[in-house]
C-alpha cells in the first residue's frame, strides 16, 4: 500500500499533477489548486491510500510537482 501525503495549500495551480493522473488529481475551479480525489483532510494535508500497482504513476506525479508537495510513503 502507499499513502499520499498532499499539502494544498502550497499547490500554485501548474496541472501537473493532473496531467499525469487525472483520475487522481483535479482543479478546482474555486481557489485554481489542485484537490486529491477522496482524501481525508488531516491538519495542513490531504491523505489518500492506493494500491501498489499505482507507486509508478503517483511518484511521476510527485517528481513532476515543481511546488515539491506531494508526498508518498510505502506502507
Ligand atoms: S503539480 Fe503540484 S503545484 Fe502543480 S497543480 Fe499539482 S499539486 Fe499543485
């Protein structure tokens, strides 16, 4: 399992992220930050739990995030 650690509030709206994996990552049309599908907020952060299979396309996200808020652990 991975857990994505997201902190949204630091996102400077670039799409990166969604351009990588939009079935995970969208823009929101109120603020122009990007939101984590069904995350859980916990504190500054957005969590989410993925699969294994997910690692390769999730870390690209995460590297390709010039705002370097994107988080991932292996459970
Ligand atoms: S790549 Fe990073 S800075 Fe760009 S929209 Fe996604 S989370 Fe925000």
């Amino acid at each position: 399992m991975i857990q994505i650690a997201f902190q949204r509030n630091k996102c400077i709206g670039c799409y990166a992220c969604v351009e990588v994996a939009p079935e995970h990552w969208a823009m929101s049309r109120r603020d122009g930050k990007s939101y984590l599908r069904k995350s859980l907020k916990r504190g500054d952060f957005f969590i989410k739990n993925f699969p294994e299979p997910e690692f390769e396309k999730l870390d690209r996200a995460a590297r390709n995030c010039p705002a370097r808020i994107i988080r991932l652990k292996k459970l």
